[in-house]
C-alpha cells in the first residue's frame, strides 16, 4: 500500500455526533465536496454500513469504486476497497476520534492506489486536498445547526 496522508481538525461536538455524521453516507454529497453520490450496499448486524457504493470526482482522481467498512464505537472507523474502480486499485483509511476538551479532535488518514501511473507528489497532493476538504466539511456540517 502506497503512504499514507494525514490530516486533524478539532470539532466542536462530542464523538457520538460526529460519528453519526460520518456514518450518514447518503448526505456525503452535500458536505465531502469530492462525493457525488455514496449508496450503502450493505450493513452490518449492528445497523451501521459495511459495503458502500461511491461516485468520487476529485479532478485527477475520478472514479467509482465500493469500500468496505470497519466500525470501532464512537473511536474510529476504517475502510478499504471491496471493489476496485476503473482508476483507482486500492484506498484504505480511517477517522480517528479522540476528546480534546470541549470537543473532539478527529484526525483523517487516506492511502490511494491507483491503476494508471502519477508521480507520487501529485497523488499525495489529491489524497490532500481530499483529506483537508472532508475535514473542512465535516467540521461545518457537524458545527452548523
């Protein structure tokens, strides 16, 4: 697996909340500005989505692909790909939730492979603006009444 990028934010909400948000895939396209559309497939036994369908045009890297997910309470959750896109051949990641005071401290970690060759600065460069672009979102989509 290629390496990974990094980004946190501090949210103002508990990590139940946000966690709620993050779990709500059928909204991602009205806050993860990359997201144009993300179906759940299937959930797992405790109701939360396990496979998810997603629509992703984020310039350089557009694609359709499903992932897998991995739900640990309200403390993170992981991904990795189930079914591979036409572009992209592997994406694993993870929001991570710790308290930070009055709020939460969510951190977003994304790794992309993709099946056509890119110089590895402009691949880390998407995975960034991709990472910096869902936190944004999130943050305002928790924060905002």
């Amino acid at each position: 697996m290629a390496d990974r990028t990094t980004s946190s934010i501090k949210i103002g909400a508990d990590r139940s909340t946000i966690m709620t948000v993050i779990a709500d895939f059928p909204s991602y396209p009205e806050w993860a500005g990359q997201v144009k559309a993300a179906r759940v497939l299937s959930t797992g036994e405790d109701g939360l989505p396990e496979t998810v369908r997603f629509v992703l045009d984020a310039g350089v890297i557009s694609d359709e692909y499903t992932l897998r997910y991995t739900w640990h309470g309200d403390e993170s959750v992981g991904w990795s790909i189930a079914e591979a896109g036409k572009m992209v051949s592997g994406l694993t990641g993870s929001y991570r939730l710790a308290d930070a005071g009055s709020g939460t401290e969510v951190t977003y970690e994304l790794a992309v492979d993709l099946k056509v060759p890119m110089i590895g600065m402009i691949k880390r460069k998407a995975e960034k603006v991709i990472i910096d672009t869902a936190l944004k979102g999130l943050k305002k989509r928790v924060e905002t009444p």
